[in-house]
C-alpha cells in the first residue's frame, strides 16, 4: 500500500525522470554479500551470525566513504579488512578483493526487472549509485532496461550521502528537479540528501535483516511516498 504526505496521483502528474538507487533498491545487496561472505567466513575458521556480518559492513563502509574519495573497489578492500579485524580474522590477499569481485553477480530482487520494464514506459529512468562505472556496467545487464543516464560515485568523485549525486542529477538530466522522483531504500544515502536539495522520493522498503534501518546508519527524514516493493510503486505510478 502507499503512502505518504502526497498522494502517488498528483505526485506522479509532473514527473518525468524517475532516479534510482542501485545496490538496495534494485539489488539484493544483502543477498549479494552474505553468498560473498558466508563460504570465506567458512573457509577462514571464523564465527559471526548474518546480522553481525552485515553491521559490520555498514559500519566500516560508512567510515570509509566519510573519508576520501577512492574507487569504491578500494572502498571494498578497506571492508573485507574491517570485517576481518572484527572477527579476529587474519585477511588473506586472495580473499581481500572478494567482495568487489562477486559483486557484478548481486542479484536483482524478483520484482526489479518487470517493475522497471513497465516504468520505462512512462518516466525517463536514471541510476544515481555510490559505484564504479565498470561495476555498474555489469550489473546495467541484470536489469534488462536502458536507463537514460546512469551517475556513478566514480564521475562525481562523492559517496551519497554527500550531495554531490544529487546535485549532477538536474545538470545532467537537464529538467527541474520538481519533475524528478529519487526511489530509493536508504534513508541515510538518499532519500535525507535528496530531500535537502528539494527532491520528492519514495522509499521502497525492501526486507532486511537488520530492523530498523536496513543495511545503512540511521536517519531522521520522511520520504514523500513508502512502497513494499517496486511492483506496487510501478502499479501507483504507471497508469
């Protein structure tokens, strides 16, 4: 069900372009790392639950992107090694880059594909991703859609939640931002940011095994529509 302060009828009347996050929004990220993490965990003699190991990923790749800009590959690296730390585990070189090499096969969610298929035929669709350009180039192929721009952390040299995306988007995109919709999961990387330059959004609120704020630090905001999934908003926005 939506809701929200605006109705999805007039807020979907003057939009054009809808911009996304990637990795939470359209892919399982959470999926994604523990197939990564759980058979290393394994083979390194270590014990963590689910959860640990997924805080432990938000809490080192939000102090690593606070810092200076790097490729999020190396971004990556810096999160095996706090991973590792954290559970007394003595990081092998040939395990270090593990979390960036099985990142291009992070699967969609079940509703990505045919949720974005039928908002591109009403709205412009845009990928705006804390990511590396060859990154999001492999996973461009999962999502079966052509996307009218694609904003990497790469081009902008920024990690959301910086604004530094949110400001490229209508320079980019060369519309006003009252007829751009941000959808996205985290409240922390994008929907506070977005809200701060003036950007309506829609939080899909994808499952998540941590309560509360999903795989992101807390934040205080409230998105201007909430959906269970990209399905639903796809029905709410695509008449």
């Amino acid at each position: 069900m939506c809701q929200g302060r605006i109705s999805s009828d007039r807020l979907s009347g003057g939009i054009t372009h809808l911009t996304f996050d990637c990795y939470g929004t359209l892919i399982d990220w959470e999926q994604g790392l523990l197939s990564a993490l759980k058979p290393w965990l394994v083979r390194s003699g270590g014990k963590a639950s689910a959860e640990g190991l997924l805080r432990s990923f938000v809490t080192h790749e939000a102090r690593i992107e606070a810092g200076p800009w790097r490729l999020y590959r190396e971004v990556l690296r810096g999160v095996m090694s706090g991973i590792a730390f954290d559970l007394g585990i003595a990081l092998r070189e040939s395990d270090a880059g593990l979390l960036a090499d099985s990142l291009p096969s992070w699967p969609p969610f079940p509703d990505t594909v045919s949720g974005l298929t039928a908002l591109s035929k009403a709205y412009k669709l845009v990928i705006v991703s804390n990511i590396d350009d060859d990154l999001i180039t492999a996973t461009q192929k999962e999502l079966k859609v052509t996307f009218a721009e694609v904003i990497t952390a790469e081009q902008v040299r920024s990690y959301k939640p910086a604004m530094a995306h949110f400001r490229e988007v209508p320079r980019r995109l060369g519309v006003p931002i009252g007829r751009i919709l941000h959808v996205a999961q985290s409240l922390y990387h994008d929907h506070a940011p977005a809200q701060r330059l003036g950007f309506r959004t829609a939080w899909v609120k994808r499952p998540s095994l941590l309560s509360g704020t999903g795989l992101a630090p807390e934040a205080h905001v409230q998105p201007n529509l909430v959906f269970p999934d990209l399905k639903t908003l796809a029905a709410a926005l695509v008449s």
